[in-house]
C-alpha cells in the first residue's frame, strides 16, 4: 500500500479530533452507555450496576464448543448479543458514536487478559476502504487500539484488508458463508512478513455467524501466522446450536433467543465486570 493511503482521511481526522474533545465536554464514565442515567460511583466500562446486572455476561464463548468448524484457535466474547450490548454497539458503530470505544475496548481487554494467552499483536478486523470514509472510522479498529492499549500490545492496522463488502448471508449454511467470503479479505504484501509465526488476537464488535472472523483468521494463516484467537464484545445467539441458528433464521430475532444454559452465571458477570 502507498504511503498516502496511510495517512488519516478528513473524516478520520475529523473523528479524532470530535473524540478528544468529547473528552473535555463529556468525561468518561459518568453517563452509563446503555441507560444515559448519571452515575453516581464512577464505574470503569461506563455502564451502570443496573444496565451490567441486566447483561448476559459470558463465561465460556458457544463458538468454543464447535473451533474445529473455524480457522481461528480461540474465542473470547465478554457477553451475549442481547438489548443492552446491541444497544451499545449500535451506538458505536451506528450512530457515530466513536468514543464508546474507550470504554469497550479496555472492558474487552479485562477478557483477554482472564482468559491468558501469548499475543504478539492485535489486528482488528477490517472494514473496506469505502466504508470506512463513509462512517470517519471503523469500530473494531478503536475497540482494538482501546484493548491493545490495555494489554500492551502493538496493534497492526496495515496487514489485513478487506477488498470487497461482505455479501448477504442470512440463509446461508456454514459451508456457504465460508465459500461467499472467498476473496473478501486479502494481507498487504508490503507488510505481511511480520505475520510470519505470529500469535493474532483479531478483534471484532460482534460475532454472528463467526463467519467474518473464520475468513481473517483463514487470510492471516495463509499468510503465516501460527494462531489467531478472536476477542469480540458480544456473540450471537446464531451460533449456540444448529437448530437455535435454525429457528433464528426463521424468525430474525437478531441473536434475542437466548438460552439460559448459555448465558453466564450471575457470577461470571461480576467477575468480569468488578
Ligand atoms: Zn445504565
């Protein structure tokens, strides 16, 4: 890639410069992102005890139980795709609200780092390049500069890319979404090398059919890395069970239906979120 399409876009420019100063107009961690409401301590990840009571936090990701259907090694989600983490990520990546990021990504970090695990970098997962200018950045970027920061890693923005936009997949099968993903994502051959027997945690916002992860996970390897593990916000419904993906895909409940079984115990939760 040429030098120049390194450097910021205006929008990108622009989105920087609006977070800093959201910074000084809206101080972090004072309106909870999921209910608005002021909080009266301070809370770290920027959500309330009563919105963080009402989220499904995660355990042990439903991805884990069918690895062997991907080509990523691991997966870490810090909670269910319900209300709440929907609505944060819809903020985020929606409704240009960039700065939700600097509360996700250390929270998604925390993860990491409870879950262990060697990394060399983080690589967020791409968005196309004109995606990218239309919205000014791409979340999983902020979330994985905001996580990388916590983990003390370096973060590598310029070895994965994605050529084209992912094509519509809702009734696909596992084995259709992964021939549909062929050639979506590619590696810069100028920066590539360092992939080379790395260990990658990509990083995403959502994990649906985890068929976005598998096709970076797939790219890098290809490339040389020696293990990708994947760190998201939330996950999906879609992928606890076949007949639940089922179900959904009648329904389109976008990852509502949730099975109780799957959903962490109230004291997972709080060993996340304290
Ligand atoms: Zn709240």
């Amino acid at each position: 890639m040429a030098a120049e399409d390194q450097r910021p876009s205006a929008a990108e420019r622009g989105a920087h410069a609006a977070n800093r100063l959201l910074d000084l107009v809206f101080p972090q961690n004072i309106y909870c992102l999921c209910c608005g409401d002021t909080m009266e301590n301070s809370r770290v990840h920027g959500i309330c005890d009563k919105c963080a009571e009402k989220i499904n936090w995660l355990d042990h990701d439903p991805f884990r139980a069918s690895l062997e259907d991907f080509a990523f090694d691991h997966v870490m989600s810090c909670c269910v795709y319900g209300f709440y983490p929907r609505k944060i990520m819809h903020d985020l990546k929606l409704h240009g609200k960039p700065y939700i990021a600097r509360s996700i990504g250390p929270l998604m970090a925390e993860k990491a780092l409870m879950e262990g695990g060697d990394h060399t970098a983080v690589v967020p997962v791409p968005c196309t390049k004109a995606k990218k200018k239309k919205r000014g950045y791409n979340q999983a970027e902020l979330l994985a500069k905001y996580a990388a920061k916590e983990l003390e890693l370096p973060v590598w923005t310029d070895v994965l890319m994605k050529v084209k936009e992912t094509p519509s997949m809702r009734l696909s099968t596992g084995e259709e979404r992964r021939n549909l993903m062929q050639g979506v994502f590619s590696v810069d051959q100028n920066t590539c090398a360092k992939l080379r027997g790395a260990d990658i945690l990509l990083v995403d916002d959502v994990l649906t059919t985890g068929s976005t992860a598998d096709a970076c996970a797939r790219t890098l390897k290809d490339a040389g890395a020696k293990t990708v593990s994947v760190l998201c916000f939330a996950s999906s419904a879609r992928a606890f069970e076949p007949e639940l993906e089922r179900e959904l895909r009648l329904s389109d409940t976008d990852g509502e239906m949730v099975p109780e079984r799957y959903t962490g115990s109230e004291n997972a939760g709080n060993r996340l979120y304290n």
